[in-house]
C-alpha cells in the first residue's frame, strides 16, 4: 500500500475543513467527510456510523459504494453491548483502536462473517478494509468511520488530525440537527409571546373591549380584519349565533377614523317588518296610524359613524331592496317625507345564515348580497378555538366580578379541563352563561364545578331544591355583612345534603361535586360539618 504525499494531505485536510465548516446538516456533513476519507486513501468504498442519541448503538448513517451513495443497504447497526470483541468494527469502538485489515479474506485474526455476508449482498470481495473510531476533541466517541478497498495512506498523526476534525464536526452537526428544530420552535414561541403581550397591553387599557385572541384562527381572521379597519369599506360578518358579532363590529368602530361618532346596532330579526322599515329610515309625522311625530331614523343617527345591521339574512325583500339603494347612493327618503337625506355611514353587516342558500330559496337578493361581500370576515365557532376558552372564561370571570364588587374567583383544574372538552353549540354566548353561573355558585375564591347543557342545570335545580334554602329574613341580614357569608351558608347546605345523600363518604362526594377530595375536606372543616349534622 502506498503513501500518499504529506504536502498533498495537508492541503486536502485544509480545503476539507473549509468544506465542513460550511456544513450545517447532518447528511451533507456525513457525505462530505465520508468522500473526503475516500479521496486522501484512495479508497472504493466506505461506510460512517453515527452514534445514536440512546448511546447504545452506532447507527450506518451515509454508505458509499464506488461512486454511488446507497440508501437501501445490508450493513445493520452496531450493537455496543455486544460481546464479540473479534468483530473489528466492535473491537474498534470497544477500545477506541484502529484496525486495519490488509487480507480481509484470508486469516487474520477478526471475525467477519458480518463483513463477507454484507459484502456478497453488494457482490462485491474488497481487499482490505479499516475501522477507524472517530473520537472529538473532547476525547468522546461519535462514530466509526470504516473503508474499503483503500490504495494510499498516510502517516498515522495526519490521519488521526482529520479523524479529529471529522468526529468534531459529526457532533456539530449531530447538535444541529437535534436541536435546531427546538430553536426554531422557540423562535416561533417567542414571535407568539410578543404577539400575546401586546394583546395583553391592549387588554390592560381602559378603553379596550376587543376579541381575544389566543387560538391561530382567530388570530388570523383579526388579521385579516385589520387591513380594512380605517378604510371606507362595508364589512360582512359572517359566523355562527353566538360567535361575538356584535363583538367584532365594536372592534371595527373604535379602531376606525370614526370611534368618535356613534355605533347603532340594529337586529334586523327583532322587530317586524314595517317597524323595521321605519326604524332604519325613520319617518314624518302622520306617514302612518300612529306616527303622531317625526322619527329620526338609525342611519340618519349613524351619520359620521357605523351602523352594525345584525341578522340582515332575515331582512324582507323590500327592505332588501331600500338598503341596496342606501348602499349605493348614500341617499334615503323618511317614509312621508318629500326630500333625501345624504348620510355618511359606513354599514356593518352580520349574518349565522348561508345567504347563497337563500338567494336560490328566493329569500335574499343577490345583487344586495355581492354588494355587502366586497370584503367578508368569518368568525370560526368556538369549538375550532380551543385556546381562546379559558382566556374568555377569565375575563367573563372578571367582569362579573367587577360588577360584584369582589376578587374574581380561580377556576380550578378540573374545572379547565372541564371547560376545554366541551363543544359549545352556543359558542362564546353560551361560554359567558356557563362561566356567570359557575361565578355564582361558587365561594367566591374558587370555582370548582361547572355546569353544561339541560341535563346538569335539571341536576343542580333538583340540589337546590332538595336543600330547601330559604331567603334570609332582615334580622337574618343584619347578621351577616356580606354576600360573601350568604353563599357561605348556601354551600353548606349543598354540602351537608350531598354528604347525608352518599352517606358520609367523602370520596364519592368529592367526585360529584368534582372536587378534590382536599377540597372537599377543606370546606368541610371550614364550615364545621361533621357527622353530627345527619338527618
């Protein structure tokens, strides 16, 4: 075997580290070093194992065969709890050795019928071969890096140099490829924490009453919704009863160039129509049996403002038409007037109905519904905004509170959890109602049960009623100094007749209450129950 020149190693080892030191992925690092072993010993073939992340198998992460990488291969991964140190790729790894082998096939020491039986699957017989450990800088092992057929090699300090740099750069690379979607993960985190913290600072002033937005979808529709919020368009809110339209459309008003002018709300389903009519336009005095006086009209009181047309899939047809006209000229006739008024409003519409479905029905105008889709928002139903529930739940906690004067009571984690698996067919109004009424069932320090849907209203009403609690008398009410003490005495009763119901047996209770039994136990003590209050 021939040696190759040592200025011509030199220089191959410089231009090979530059190579690395610009490779950042694991497979191109693995390849290059691989190629680079193969060109300073002129070698056939080669193999590079990699340690795997376990520490306990090195795994044959890039294979070359002549010129060819070969991703379906036989060589399988090397076991380090295996006994047989006469294997050379094991006695390599096992005591950080290099093993050359200059008659692979013939006697030599080894046991290699691996080796053979890997090599009749490639059809191949190789001369020789070299299992050469790859060892860091740090004097860890990170792989093995074996060849065949090799023609030149040099002396063994330089080869060991490169050994070096590759097995540092395998670790490098190893590091990235680990963790480098950890970092963009955490970049991503990051970008979502400023995004929340703003949105918090939003929250925090006085002024704001804006969605909250915590989930990806809303995110994105409020996004959507803010490249138009100061332009002078007409937006169609579409989604869901009880998705917060009338939410959204106080959004769009205070962030316009119009927050300082009024915001009229309208449900175009309250009222009948010819109310509605007169409503919308207003009216002069003796237009109609009753009109004793003049009627400003919503959109003569919108003007310079907004005014927000709710359930407008439930309009007449004839009003249908009077609004395209609105829509279009900006001009209306009060019923029994003679002249026009010129208004500047900008119309904010919202629809739960799929008004395509209502145009083939007949029952809603096509040309009206282009018009108010020049730039339609869809607000997605709660159950595709799970991260945006039990914000929601804690600012309707909050509000509630405020309006009684107390600290707002902590949801507890069952509660949460409880509150995250349910699929709201009211959505956010339905949200609100569950979260008021958990509020006034509480202690007023935490909420530790919920109640969804008919079933467990009926459930809780049959609680109630089964206590029997009767309001407080006056002299009752002088005793006690606060609501605080009120529901005090209310949870006790619920208490002793649950305990009395499941005969004293507190984990069962706990779980029909859906407390923790410590909980439970907490409130049993600070209420003084015990045995004695049986029937």
């Amino acid at each position: 075997m021939s040696l190759a020149k040592p200025d011509n190693l030199n220089n191959a080892l410089l231009a090979i580290s530059q190579s690395l030191a610009d490779r950042s992925q694991l497979a191109l690092t693995l390849d290059a070093i691989l190629a680079a072993a193969r060109q300073l010993t002129f070698a056939d073939h080669g193999i590079i194992y990699v340690l795997d992340q376990t520490g306990q198998a090195l795994i044959p992460s890039v294979v070359h065969h002549n010129e060819q990488i070969l991703a379906d291969h036989p060589w399988l991964p090397l076991t380090l709890e295996s006994t047989n140190e006469t294997d050379p790729f094991n006695y390599a790894i096992r005591n950080g050795e290099v093993v050359l082998i200059n008659e692979l096939y013939q006697y030599n020491g080894y046991h290699c019928d691996d080796v053979y039986q890997s090599e009749t699957v490639l059809n191949r017989k190789s001369q020789n071969l070299l299992a050469w450990p790859l060892i860091d800088n740090e004097r860890k092992t990170v792989g093995l890096l074996v060849l065949f057929n090799l023609n030149a090699i040099d002396d063994e300090a330089s080869l060991t140099a490169f050994c070096q740099m590759a097995a540092t750069s395998i670790r490098q690379a190893v590091w990235l490829e680990t963790y480098g979607y950890m970092i963009k993960e955490l970049s991503k985190d990051n970008a979502s924490l400023v995004r929340e913290n703003n949105q918090l600072k939003q929250r925090k002033q006085s002024q704001y009453n804006g969605p909250i937005a915590e989930s990806d979808v809303m995110i994105n529709a409020l996004d959507r919704l803010n490249k138009v919020l100061t332009l002078p368009v007409d937006i169609l809110i579409r989604g869901e009863t009880g998705v917060g339209k009338e939410v959204i459309a106080q959004y769009i008003h205070d962030n316009s160039d119009r927050s300082q002018q009024p915001l009229i709300v309208q449900n175009c389903a309250a009222i009948p129509e010819q109310l509605l009519e007169s409503e919308l336009f207003g009216h002069k005095k003796g237009a109609f049996t009753g009109a004793d006086k003049d009627k400003v009209g919503l959109f003569e009181a919108a003007n310079g403002g907004t005014l927000f047309l709710d359930e407008i899939g439930d309009m007449p047809l004839l009003l249908q038409a009077k609004l395209l006209r609105v829509l279009q000229e900006r001009k209306f006739r009060p019923l029994g007037a003679n002249k026009e008024i010129a208004v500047d409003v900008r119309v904010l519409a919202a629809t739960h109905a799929n008004l395509m479905d209502k145009i083939k029905k007949n029952e809603f105008r096509a040309d009206l519904f282009y018009r108010l889709n020049v730039f339609p928002i869809t607000i997605p139903p709660l159950k595709e905004r799970q991260a945006d529930i039990i914000p929601l739940s804690e600012h309707f906690i909050k509000q509630i509170s405020e309006s009684m004067n107390i600290e707002p009571p902590v949801l507890n984690k069952q509660v949460r959890k409880q509150l995250l698996e349910y699929s709201y067919p009211g959505n956010v109004r339905e949200l609100k109602n569950i979260v008021e009424r958990s509020v006034f069932l509480s202690d007023f320090e935490t909420i530790a049960s919920i109640e969804f849907g008919e079933n467990d209203q009926i459930q809780t009403e049959e609680i109630i009623e089964s206590t029997r609690i009767e309001l407080p008398s006056e002299d009752d009410i002088e005793g006690m100094n606060s609501l605080k003490n009120i529901v005090g005495n209310y949870e006790k009763n619920i208490l002793i007749e649950c305990l009395n119901t499941y005969n004293w047996q507190t984990k069962r209770v706990a779980e029909y209450l859906a407390l923790p039994l410590s909980t439970l136990n907490h409130k049993m003590k600070k209420h003084n129950i015990s045995s004695e209050h049986t029937h």
